[in-house]
C-alpha cells in the first residue's frame, strides 16, 4: 500500500495538512498522498462523509483513506480504522465513514490511546503515523479492541409512494448544484414528470446541463446516479436559497 488520501477541513491557509504530510513521509518515504479535498465546510461531518463515498472506489486497492472533520478531537469520542475488502480508513468514530459502513463489508478497530501527543491535533499525531505505517503493510497488532457498532450520520431514505418520491437535499456542491438523495432506480422510466423544491417546479430531468435552459432550474441524473437539481452555467443553491434537508418531491401521473 503506497497511496494515502487526504479528506479535511482544514482549508489551505494554514500548515495543517502540510505538517500531516510531514508525518507520513517521514515514515512512509515512497507514499503518494493525494489531496482528496481540505475544502469541506468546517465541522461538516455529512459533507465529508458523502464526499468519501464519491471518490474512494476509484482507487487502487489497498489505498488508505485518512479523514479528519473532528469537532471533538481530544474527547470522548474514538479514532477508528475500517478495513473493507478493497481499502482501510482512518479517522474519528463521529459518522464520517457512514456511507462506506452501509455499503460494504468491513471490520472496525479502535485505535490503541496514544501517549504524548496533542489533543486538538490527533490528524498529524495518531491518524497521519498511523496511516503511513499501514501503507506499508497491514499490522493488526498497531490496531486496538474491534468495535462492532461505529457511529452512523442519520441519512434518511427517500419516501417512495404509488405516483411520488419524497426526497431531500444531501450536498451542495461548489458549483452550487443540489445533490438530493433520490437514485436513479427509483424514479419511473417516463421522464415527464413533475420536481418541486420549495416554491419552484421542474417539469423534466434532463440527460445534459446543456440540455437545459439558461438560467431556468432543471433536473438531470448526475455521475452519482442521484437525482440533481442544476442551473446551467450558474448556480442553483443561489436561484433557491436552498439548504441540506430541503425537501425535493418528485410527482406523475
């Protein structure tokens, strides 16, 4: 295992990520270490969690995946290692693995308490080492207790009746495109159909951004194969006003 990614909050103003990096090639020399994304809104443990699941499975396998939204570093809270079949992850037990936990098979491991390291920094002192150890090679024996029940973020499930689907808004994007939590598989083959988002309405989902108008709302079916709010060329989180957990319903006849 060489390669190691990166998912903060930490923004790129400070040395944070800079110092974690440090710790790695330190131990692990010929790790490569991608910068996932340190853009997260700060404290977004939800956003985090659906940015993991966006782009993990497209790595090689035996990548380690550190994340670090950790608004209670130093407390209660554990540092766990998840292991699937394909990757490892490593970061704070607060939900931030939810959609990896839900959807593969894996174990979970406590990481054993450190001594001597700071306790609002544990990303450059106990994931970071860590991390670059097991890229190495997988040791067991640097692992902690199994810990059969990590921490699950509450994403709720679209509400599917006769002729309507209830969904939400999970994730704004940076290009402002509203990301609900509505599959693909869910909706009807017939692509007339009727969106709302508070007080506007979409009556199609498109294939491309192209496909729609300018600066008129329109729904398309995005790389995620969930259910997209846009605004071609411009930003939809703008037109609405919209926010995570708007209600999006979509309606036929």
């Amino acid at each position: 295992m060489t390669i190691i990614t990166l998912c903060t909050d930490f923004g790129t103003e400070d040395g944070y990520t800079a110092a974690m990096k440090g710790v790695i090639l330190n131990i692990n020399p010929k790790a490569i270490i991608v910068d996932a994304t340190h853009a997260l809104k700060k404290h977004d443990i939800l956003a985090a969690s659906f940015s993991i699941n966006t782009y993990y499975k497209y790595f090689p396998d035996r990548t380690v995946h550190v994340a670090v939204v950790d608004p209670g570093v130093g407390g209660k809270r554990y540092g766990i290692v998840l292991k699937t079949k394909q990757h490892v992850f490593i970061g704070p037990d607060n939900g931030i693995f939810t959609y990896v936990v839900r959807s593969q098979p894996h174990a979970c491991y406590k990481i054993k308490p450190e001594r001597n390291v700071s306790d609002t920094f544990h990303g450059r002192d106990i994931f970071a080492p860590l991390a670059a150890k097991l890229s190495i090679k997988w040791d067991r024996s640097l692992l902690g207790e199994k810990l059969e029940k990590p921490v699950l973020l509450d994403t709720p499930e679209p509400i599917v009746k006769e002729k309507s689907i209830t969904g939400k808004i999970i994730h704004i994007d940076h290009f402002g495109n509203l990301i609900t939590n509505i599959q693909n598989d869910i909706l009807p083959e017939k692509r007339s159909v009727s969106i709302t988002l508070k007080r506007f309405t979409i009556n199609s989902i498109k294939k491309t951004y192209e496909d729609c108008e300018r600066d008129t709302l329109c729904a398309v079916i995005n790389s995620f194969n969930l259910l997209e709010i846009a605004v071609y060329s411009e930003s939809a989180f703008n037109k609405t006003a919209s926010g995570i957990g708007d209600y999006v319903v979509v309606r036929w006849l």
